[in-house]
C-alpha cells in the first residue's frame, strides 16, 4: 500500500519541479503559458469539489511536457484541484505500481479523492495516441515517431489528456469525444 499522505506532503508543486528542473525548463514554461483550457474542460468541475493529482514525471519527458503543464493550468484555474509533481527516477517503488506494459512510461497521474484516497490514474498518453505508439514503435524510426507524436499533441490541444484525467478524477464530461486520429503521417 502506498503512503500518499507522505507522497503528497513531499511532492513538488508545479512551481517548484520547474525550479529544480535542468532539462528542459524553457518548454514546460512555454506550454504552460500557450495552453487554453476549453470551457467545457472547466465547466465541468463541481463546485465544491476537491481532488489531488499526483503526477510521476522528469524534466526530460517529451509526453510529460506535453500534458502535465495544461493539467497544472487546469489545477491553477479550478478551485479544489490541487496538481503536485514527483519525480520517477527518485519514487521506484511508486513508479513500479504503475508500469505500462511493464515499461516506466511517464507521465501517470495519480488522481486522489480529499482524503487521499486513489480513484485511478492515467498515463502515459492519452489513450488513441498509446494506441498509434505501441502498433507503430517498431514500425516507425524512433527519429519519425516522435515528431508524429508532438504534432497530434499540438492537433489536439490538450482535449484527450483534459478528458480522461478528468474521468479519471471521478468527473464526468458533456463534451463528446473528440479524439484526433492518428495516420502515420501524424
């Protein structure tokens, strides 16, 4: 059994894992502040509501500069949601509860109910574009793939990720799905 009343009280806030980050800090900040929440996105969230999200990530992780900036802008704008950031190479033990087909994929959020309780998780992708990873990784030269996938982050703004992280909380959505199909011309 995890300790995620010792996890969260040790975790990073946004602000902070990008203070400490060495990486890649520039892009973090630059998606954050290009990222626009859809209305229905915010709209969505009970008043009253509150909930954790616990967020396995590096600095250096493509996917994880791709979606956990739009969920801390989510965090910052949605009253009740809390957003804090653990790093994986330091959480092995956490990281080994959330393997993707046995592989340390980032980023996993971790959503947790008021008291800490888990009520699921996500990650490391949204799940059409895990999909298109794992039929196209050995198809696909890594030096073309992951511009495919950067370019389907940028096509879909961030609605998957903000949908199901959402479902993942326990909130529900109006939006209908929407999800970006993926070509192998990205």
């Amino acid at each position: 059994m995890l300790d995620f009343r010792g996890l969260w009280d040790r975790a990073l806030t946004y602000p902070a894992f990008l203070a400490a980050s060495t990486k890649h800090k520039g892009l973090w900040e630059g998606i954050y502040a290009i990222a626009r929440l859809p209305g229905w996105a915010t709209a969505a969230w009970p008043a009253g509501l509150e909930r954790r999200l616990l967020v396995i990530a590096e600095d250096w992780c493509g996917d994880a500069s791709s979606t956990v900036p739009l969920l801390a802008k989510l965090a910052d704008h949605v009253p009740g949601l809390e957003l804090r950031i653990i790093r994986r190479d330091e959480n092995p033990e956490v990281m080994d509860r959330y393997l993707t087909n046995g592989s340390r994929s980032i980023p996993i959020v971790i959503a947790l109910d008021e008291t800490l309780r888990e009520l699921g998780h996500w990650g490391p992708r949204p799940r059409i574009l895990q999909a298109w990873v794992m039929a196209n990784r050995l198809l696909v030269p890594k030096t073309e793939l992951y511009p495919q996938v950067r370019q389907w982050y940028a096509r879909d703004r961030g609605e998957s990720t903000l949908r199901e992280v959402l479902q993942a909380t326990g909130v529900e959505t109006t939006e209908p799905t929407a999800e970006k199909e993926m070509t192998r011309e990205g």
